[in-house]
C-alpha cells in the first residue's frame, strides 16, 4: 500500500490507523512502484517510467543482436 498526502502529520496517523487493524511493515519512501519511479520536488511529485522503457529497450536490443 502507498500513502501520499503533503501534510506528514496525516500520514502518521493513518500509518497508526493501519497498524491497529493490519500486520505492517514501513519501507521508507517510496522510490519506484509498479516500475514508475517516484521523485518529489518542491512543486509535488514527478511519476516517470523513462528506467523502464530502457531497461525493455537493451532487453529487445539483446534479442535482436542474438
């Protein structure tokens, strides 16, 4: 499960919430998801998949090149 939210109060307490009623772990901040890398700037969130598209790109490159 991903939580976002700008106000990091509200973000702990539903992390709390979840806790009571779930067995949870907390991995940090998140930094790719779903290959969608994440990163945060001061204006917000940039969702990016340009790691992906590479990483297909040099696994089709293989292939053509066998």
């Amino acid at each position: 499960m991903l939580i976002l939210d700008n106000n990091d109060h509200m973000i702990k307490f539903m992390k709390k919430m979840l806790n009571k009623k779930f067995d949870m772990k907390d991995l940090g901040v998140v930094d790719v998801i779903l290959e969608i890398q994440i990163s945060r700037t001061s204006n917000g969130l940039i969702l990016s998949q340009s790691h992906y598209i590479k990483k297909l790109f040099y696994k089709f490159l293989k292939v053509i090149t066998i």
